[in-house]
C-alpha cells in the first residue's frame, strides 16, 4: 500500500528565500516526489497539520489547491494498486 504526504521540501531553498512544497509517495520503502509548483517561505508552513498556516495571504486558495492535488494522487495510486 503506498502512502502520501504533503511536505515542505526543506533541503533545496530557491533564490528568493522560499522552499517548494511537495507529495512525499512511499511504496515497499522507495520514496517519490512530486513538486505541487508551489512555493512559500517556511514561517508559513505548519509542520503538524501539513498545510499552509493562517498568516500566509492566500492560505485558503492554496491549501485548497494542494488537497485537490492530493486527493488526485491518492486515488490515482489506488487505481493502479488495487
């Protein structure tokens, strides 16, 4: 069974300060990544629920568009397991 997340990919900061928010796919132990193209400055980034936090201007829009994402990779990878 694999296994998604949403993170915050703190090992590569981009030039202006942000880091990419990315889906963490695990399966038999192997690790994928998927870039959501969306970026944030990671004082906006709330490591407990996984989502963007309150302060960020645009938190609803994008946290929306993240989860719609997720659900889209979620069922997918079901599709192609079960």
């Amino acid at each position: 069974m694999a296994n998604v997340k949403i993170t915050l990919d703190t090992r590569r900061i981009k030039s202006d300060g942000t880091y990419n928010i990315i889906y963490r796919i695990t399966h038999y132990k192997k690790v994928y990544t998927i870039n959501s193209d969306t970026s944030i400055l990671e004082q906006y980034w709330n490591y407990e629920h996984s989502e963007i936090t309150k302060q960020h201007p645009n938190a609803k829009l994008i946290n929306l568009n993240l989860l719609k994402e997720y659900f889209k990779i979620a069922t997918h990878q079901n599709t192609l397991i079960c």
